[in-house]
C-alpha cells in the first residue's frame, strides 16, 4: 500500500500528539526516537507535524559571507511543501540559524515548521507569522557571518536523533518525536486508534471506574 500524500501525512499526525506516537514507537522497540529536551516551542500551544527536510552544518567564522548567504538562500527555496525544516548547527551557542524573513520564505512554501538544535532570532517578528519553531536558544546573533551551511535534504543529527528525509517529525510542548520513513504509516494508523482507545479510558475514568480496571479493560493507561 502507498502512503498517503505528505499533505494528508502532516495533517493526520498534526492531530495526534507526539506522547501517543512515542508510546507506539515504544511498543515497536524503538524507544530512543524523541529530541532533547531543551529544543523547545518558542511559545506553549505551538503544534508541527510533517516530512523531515534535514540541514546540516558547522561554525565557520571565516566562511564567506555571500557564497554562505546564497547557499543558504537555495536551501531555503529548494524546501518542500507539508515539510519540518531540521537544523543539525553542531554549534555552541553563537548564532541564530533562522530568522523572521527565512520564516516568511518557509511558510510561502507551505513548510509546516522547523526544528533546530541552535538558534533563533526575530523571535516577536516569527510568533506574528504564526508558523511553529522549536529551538535550543535565542541571539540576535546572525548565523551568515559566523556558521557556515553544508548540506540539506538529506540526513541530520537533531537533539541526539538521526533524520532522514522523509521522516516524520512531529512536535507540541512535550518535545518532538520522530518517525522513521519506513513505518510512518502503520505508526500513524496505530497511534490514531490509541488514541481513540485512551479517549475511552478518559471517559470511564471521569465516570469513576477505577484506574486499574481501566488499564485492565482497555489495555492503556
């Protein structure tokens, strides 16, 4: 069976949440699919889900600065539609990696979010988009100048977890969790019916059944 589209991809996971995602991730073995904890949404209530488009690169104070900026530039225009721009930095702190007019680009391309183990600024200009980014840190710091990009649309290393392209990434403020390509389907269908099945513990849970005989009766807890 064919996936669906990656539109019907992002949309379908963007309404889960990634705690149901990890905990069928973790029944399958594959209990070390979530980033580190200190990439987090610029502002609570912020959602993203789609298809991965790694970026990868390096500090590089001596990189040059037009041949950098139109590289980076590409990167941006070559990004596809229902994606989650990942930002594999290998930095320490010292730059912003996106900012408000990348984002205005990405989201005109209908990316879905980014992802960055680095920095953001513009943060003000970028909540007014409205267009989810999760980040390490903030500096009004440009990336141009001072980090140099490598490559992209093929593999990063983001919070500790490897990406390919084509991965799910999906994220809310517990974290961000990600789907290896080859199982993005059946993870998504397993965690929409666990979903549905903790909707049901919910709902007898409120009605008084105890904990233990719900977990006993649904299997989920």
């Amino acid at each position: 069976m064919n996936d669906p589209s990656a539109e019907e991809l992002s949309v379908r996971y963007e309404s889960l949440y990634p705690g149901a995602v990890v905990d069928v991730l973790d029944d399958r073995g594959l209990v070390d699919q979530t980033l580190r904890p200190e990439i987090t949404p610029l502002r609570d209530g912020m959602t993203t889900a789609g298809v991965a488009y790694p970026v990868v690169g390096r500090p590089n104070r001596s990189v040059d600065p037009e041949e950098n900026m139109r590289k980076i530039l590409r990167m941006l225009g070559e990004a596809p539609e229902h994606a989650v721009v990942t930002y594999q930095t290998n930095d320490t702190g010292d730059a912003a990696h996106l900012g408000e007019l990348s984002v205005v680009a990405l989201k005109s391309r209908a990316v879905r979010g980014a992802v960055l183990d680095g920095g953001v600024r513009d943060v003000s200009y970028i909540l007014s988009e409205d267009f989810p980014v999760f980040s390490r840190y903030r500096t009004p710091a440009d990336a141009v100048p001072r980090w140099e990009i490598l490559e992209w649309g093929e593999q990063a290393v983001v919070g500790g977890i490897e990406i390919n392209a084509g991965d799910i990434v999906v994220g809310d403020e517990d974290g961000v969790a990600v789907v290896p390509k080859e199982i993005r389907l059946a993870v998504l269908e397993e965690a929409e019916e666990l979903a549905e099945t903790e909707d049901e513990v919910r709902e007898a849970v409120r009605s008084g059944t105890a904990p233990l005989d719900a977990y006993d009766e649904y299997g989920v807890f």
